[in-house]
C-alpha cells in the first residue's frame, strides 16, 4: 500500500464517520444508522449495548419522537477536529453542560472514536467510556 492509498483511506474513513453523525445524529435519520454501521458493532459507551441493533434502540431513547429531518433544514455538529489514522477516525467537539448546583453551564472537550473496517463502522468509544 503506497502512502497515496493510505491517505485516500484516512479521507474515506472521515467522510464516512461525518457522514454517519451528520445524517443519524444530526439529522435524527436513526434507520439510516444501518448504512454506516456493522451489524457485529463494538460499544465501548456504558449504557449502550452492543451490535447496531443495541445502537438504534438507544438512540431511539435518546431522540423518541425523532423523525428524519430533510438534509439541509438542520444544523451540522461542528467539530473543532477531524483526525484520522490507521482505521481510526476522532471526531472532538465542544459541548455545553451543566455544572455543579447552581445548573452552572460549563464547556467541555467532548471525543467520539470509531474504528472502520470495509467501508463500516465496527467500534466506537467515547469521552463517557468505561
């Protein structure tokens, strides 16, 4: 493998882990979930269970009366980083929280890490793993 066709799987690996968040998390398309994702999927997140199956139940929990936005009609997660390497893609963000007591709302480094193989989505681990 030349270093040409490394770099063109490291492309082709982000357009994929963005195209999965942007269409099934942004866009609330959870069906869609199939076209990025394994079956035999690896959960890292606690709470999640394992396979694409587990996946789409969660995210039926999280987003419950989600209906497919129309692409274009939604804002898009802007990621501060998109880095690939090897199979591996991270994509990091900022996300507001609450905080403490008061409800304080606070800024934290948010990390989703997903491992693709043959074109699909076969692991993830994020910022809240076990």
């Amino acid at each position: 493998m030349t270093m040409q066709d490394d770099d063109d799987r490291r492309a082709a690996n982000k357009q994929l882990v963005l195209a999965m968040w942007h269409d099934v998390i942004d866009g609330r398309n959870i069906e869609a979930a199939a076209k990025y994702i394994a079956p035999d999927y690896i959960q890292h997140s606690p709470g999640v269970g394992q396979g694409l199956a587990a996946l789409i139940a969660f995210l039926r929990t999280e987003f419950p009366d989600a209906q497919p936005l129309e692409p274009g009609t939604y804002p898009l997660t802007r990621f501060e980083f998109v880095i690939a390497e090897g199979d591996l893609v991270q994509l990091m963000f900022r996300r507001t929280l609450p905080a403490g007591k008061d409800l304080t709302a606070v800024d934290v480094w948010w990390y989703d890490t997903y491992r693709v193989r043959d074109g699909k989505i076969v692991e993830h681990w994020d910022s809240a793993h076990a």
